[in-house]
C-alpha cells in the first residue's frame, strides 16, 4: 500500500471518530498528519529527480538516505535543516576541534556531515535505536568517512570523562533525554567542552532553564531559536505552490525547542 493510500485510510478513520463538534485541536492534528504527508511526497520527488545528495549548506554534496529513521528528510535533503546552527557550526570548525561527541546521532546526518566537514576530526556518534546506528554507519561508509566516525549505543552522562583534555564539541538531540545526559557533576570534563544541545521542554519541562543553569558558571551560553528558512531553491520546487515550498523546509516540530550554544569561558 502506497504512503498516500495509508493517509487516506488514516483520515477517514479519524474523521469517523469525530464529535459532532470537533475544536480545534482534533482539525490541528489532520492538518499535521497532511502535512507531514506532504512534505514526504517532496522528499520523494526529490529523490526522484535530484538523488540523495544533500542541495546545500554545510553538507552540501553529501549522499544522504531516502528514509529518515526520525523526523524530516526533505528539510535535510535541502540543507536548510536546523540552518540557524549553521554559522555556530563553522565557527567552531574554524577554531580547531579534535573530535566531536553526538549523541542521539540517528542516520547521521550530523555525524557524517561534520565528518565530511572537517577532515581531520574524528566523530563519536551515539544512539540507543539500533536500527539508528547501522543507518549511521551505512551513512559513513558510502559518504568515505568510516574510519572517522566511530558509532556506539547508550551514552552514559560520565562518558564525556573518556574526552577529558580535549578540545571536543559535543551534539545532544535526544527528545528530553539532554537532562539526564548532560550532568557536570558527574563530568567534569563537561566544563572544557563546546556544547550545542537542542532543548525539549516539550518533553522535559523546564529542560531548557535546567540546562542554562548548569552551565551558567562554566560556559558562555547563546540561546538560538528557530527563524524563516531563505535558500535557494532546486528548479523543480521553484514553480511549485508557496504551501509546498514552506512545507519543504517545515521540520515537523510540535513545539519550539530552542537550542543553546554553549563554549567554555576564558579564564
């Protein structure tokens, strides 16, 4: 059965269970369902047309996959995927880095682009779904940065002492998890390290208030939030409806969830 066919049958059995009069938030949650249908019809349509090579941005030219293990692909396939981390990104890349620590890697689009990004660096990518970690892996192979990205499962919060010394930038995306995994009191190590983590109040309530005041005495800490996507567009998405072209960089999330940039003060 064709991904339309299962929506299809989704809607309809949604709209039979519906009051007589439905609010809002029952008609929200359609419109999301259509929504992220569609942007997995661009996604294939990409595909299609374009291959699986990442359009722009950092990653550009990367190979990447044709079906994400979680969230949006077409947003990464476009390259504008979490754009507001871009500059933070090259910032840190220029000032030396010997290695980075993901964790909650997923297929690696972070682990491998970073990869690929900095070739003398060497990546630790970590995630508890197994199915997560051989789409890493497979990712790393076919983009030639095997050797240099090292995958693994559960991420422990004293792990980051086994880093300690070097000059590492570490990446948490684990849907509230980023509490239990970033605990300078039992790393230390935490203190000398660049941190970028994407905060899940939605998840873990006050996550993101948690986390600046951990880090408050040891890290200069930026708030980034999520901002309009500006990019230039593949020639097939250009003709298309404005709808399409914002559901295209639409990254499915349910609610805010700000990131903080954190680097380790100067003494």
């Amino acid at each position: 059965m064709s991904v339309t066919a299962v929506v299809v049958n989704l809607v309809r059995e949604r709209v039979a269970k519906w009051p007589a009069d439905p609010g809002q938030g029952v008609v929200f949650d359609l419109l999301r369902l259509l929504s992220r249908w569609r942007s997995q019809m661009l996604a294939n349509t990409y595909i299609h047309l374009q291959g699986r090579r990442i359009w722009s941005g950092p990653f550009v030219g990367m190979e990447y996959v044709d079906s994400a293990t979680e969230g949006a692909l077409m947003p990464r396939l476009l390259g504008t995927y979490e754009s507001e981390l871009h500059p933070h990104l090259a910032s840190l890349a220029a000032e030396g880095l010997d290695g980075v620590i993901d964790v909650g890697c997923a297929e690696g689009y972070y682990a491998v682009g970073l990869a690929r990004m900095m070739p003398d660096v060497t990546v630790y990518a970590y995630d508890i779904d197994e199915k997560a970690r051989a789409s890493c892996a497979e990712l790393a192979q076919r983009n030639g940065v095997a050797d240099r990205v090292v995958v693994g499962g559960e991420f422990k919060p004293d792990g980051f002492e086994a880093f300690a010394g070097r000059r590492m930038l570490v990446l948490v995306d684990t849907e509230g998890a980023e509490l239990d995994i970033l605990r300078p009191d039992l790393s230390p190590a935490l203190a000398g390290m660049s941190i970028i983590v994407e905060t899940h109040d939605v998840f873990r309530a006050g996550a993101l208030e948690t986390l600046q005041a951990r880090f408050a005495a040891t890290h200069d800490i930026v708030r980034v939030d999520q901002q309009p996507k500006t990019f230039e567009m593949p020639p097939f998405l250009r003709p298309m409806t404005h709808l399409d072209q914002l559901l295209a960089v639409w990254e499915w999330r349910l609610q805010p969830t700000p990131w903080l940039v954190m680097r380790p003060k100067r003494t």
